[in-house]
C-alpha cells in the first residue's frame, strides 16, 4: 500500500476504528486510508472499543456491534442502491 496506490482508489469507502485498538492502531493501520483513499470517510466506534471487541464472544460493550451493524448497512443501502 502507498500513498499513490489509495489515491486509485474511486469507490466509497466507509471507515470505522476503534480507540482502544491495540492490533491496528488508528495513526498506523486507519488514517493512511483516511487521508489518501479520495472517497473515504470514517469515524470512531468508541474511545474505549477494542479490536476483539468484533469477535470475541463476550464484548467490553455488546451495543457497539449493533451501531457498527447498523452503521454498515446503511453506508451499502447508500452506496448500492443509489
């Protein structure tokens, strides 16, 4: 991934992270996207919503799931079928 190669990118791209994400910290693993992929737009799920917080069985806050769900849904019914 380079900065040349997200600039190619021309669809939308919806972006979510979480504050407390350990495994793909945001100013390493999120924001390259954010600023380079012309089309990308994202926010934060959570100061306190971790990487496994998606797929361990037992989530710090299972409401967060939910909102990301409803989050997703909404950005392809946008993207898909407009």
């Amino acid at each position: 991934m380079t900065r040349e190669s997200l600039a190619t990118v021309q669809v939308p791209v919806g972006i979510r992270w979480g504050g407390a994400d350990t495994v793909n910290p945001y100013e390493v693993d999120t924001r390259p996207y954010l600023d380079h992929i012309p089309r990308a737009s994202g926010c934060s799920a959570g100061p306190d919503v971790r990487h496994e917080d998606f797929f361990m069985p037992e989530p710090a806050d299972s409401a967060v799931r939910v909102q990301m769900g409803r989050e997703a849904a909404a950005f392809f019914e946008q993207h898909l079928f407009s």
